[in-house]
C-alpha cells in the first residue's frame, strides 16, 4: 500500500485484516509488530494499528533505545533514513563484506558499509518513477510512461525515447555512482540491489552483483530479534 499520512488505524486495518484473511493469518497470531519509517506524519496511525487491532506496542526503528547491532559514521546518524539503515543490517548480516546497497524505491538511494560493518555514508538520487512524473509534469506534450527497457537506445518516438532515457539513463546513473564510490572507497565492493524496480535494472549492468528483493523485511527480523529476544 501506498504511503499516505492522511489513512487512519481503521484503514489500515481493514486493508491489513483483508490481506491477512486471503492467507490464512488470524490477527491473534500476531504477537509482535516492528516498523521503519520515513514518513513521521503516518507513525500515530500505525502504532493505533498495531494497539488496536493487534494488542501489542510498535517497535519503531529509530527511536532512543532501539539497537541496530551497526555503527553509523555519520555527522547527524538521526538524519538517516531508517529504512537505509535496515537495508545495511540485512546486508551487513549476510555478506559481512564492504557493500554498496542501491534501493530503488521513492528515491534511488546508494548506502555504503564498510569491511567493518559500520554504515559510513551514501548518495540519494531522485527515483525512478519520480523522474518520469516530474518529467510529464513539466513538459505538458510529453505523456505518463511506464519504466521498461527499450528495444534501443535510439526511440523512434517519444515514449520509446522517454523511457530510453530513463532506463539507460539510470543505468548510466548507477555504473557512475558505483565506479566513483569504489575509487573513492579505495578497496572491492559487493553491490547489491533491491526496492521495487531493482530486478529490472540489476539485469542491465554488471556492476549490480546480487539482487536481494526483501532485503528490508529481513533486516527488520533482525533488529525486532536483536530488541526483543
């Protein structure tokens, strides 16, 4: 579901329960509840959802008291998204190598952890989708197109050429950042992708070298274990 600060508990749930029921999941069987976020202005509804529906306090990764099991080298380690922050758990967890994260979600986002598992950095780019709607915004003659690789790199009209720039675009993206990150590093790195859109970029380039779509979810098991066991 999509973010939207304006959805109450209620909604939530209904859609939650909803979900819950086509599996097979009773809400009784639900013990514990854990979250990351980005968007403050949602964090009160949720954490009514899991009161009110599931009898239990939200784990809220960021909040004092909450530990990561990782050192974040940063100058303000508050201003760091949570969700990275997982990402780097999940990552370090499994790897315990130097690894580059490229998350393609709301924005594209490249996070950085060193061969000592501390989250040292990264880069933030505007997101996929967000570039194509930015794009149809302020070109009026230029339509909504959906994110898909082209046949070529040369479109032959404008939703061809549209989508050739940002797929190849994005991919020209990802090699750049990943090559100056590496050389700026200064020794090898893994990269691994993950978010919505990553399957269908981790195939255009062989920088991108391993595709770990719930690498979230996981890294969220990690931190609740790490809290609550």
């Amino acid at each position: 579901m999509a973010t939207d600060a304006r959805r109450t508990a209620d909604e939530y749930g209904v859609w939650l329960l909803q979900l819950m029921e086509r599996e097979k999941i009773k809400p009784e069987a639900i013990k514990s509840a854990i979250m990351s976020c980005v968007v403050p202005q949602a964090t009160f509804a949720l954490r009514m959802l899991a009161r009110n529906y599931f009898h239990t306090e939200l784990l809220i990764v960021g909040e004092p008291g909450v530990e990561l099991g990782i050192k974040t080298e940063m100058e303000r380690s508050s201003e760091v998204g949570a969700d990275r922050l997982v990402n780097a758990v999940a990552a370090w967890n499994k790897y315990k190598e130097a690894l580059i994260i490229v998350d393609f979600g709301t924005a594209t986002t490249f996070d950085v952890v060193d061969g000592k598992g501390s989250y040292i950095g990264g880069v933030i780019a505007p997101g996929v989708n967000l570039s194509l709607e930015a794009l149809h915004r302020a070109a009026a003659k230029l339509p909504n197109v959906a994110v898909e690789r082209p046949a070529r790199v040369i479109g032959k009209e404008t939703i061809t050429a549209m989508q050739s720039g940002i797929y190849f675009g994005y991919v020209g993206l990802i090699e750049g950042i990943v090559a100056r990150i590496r050389e700026e590093y200064g020794s090898p790195m893994r990269v691994i992708a993950t978010g919505g859109l990553a399957p269908l970029f981790a195939k255009a380039t062989a920088v991108i070298g391993g595709l770990e779509p719930d690498l979230i979810i996981d890294g969220l098991r990690i931190v609740f274990e790490r809290n609550c066991h």
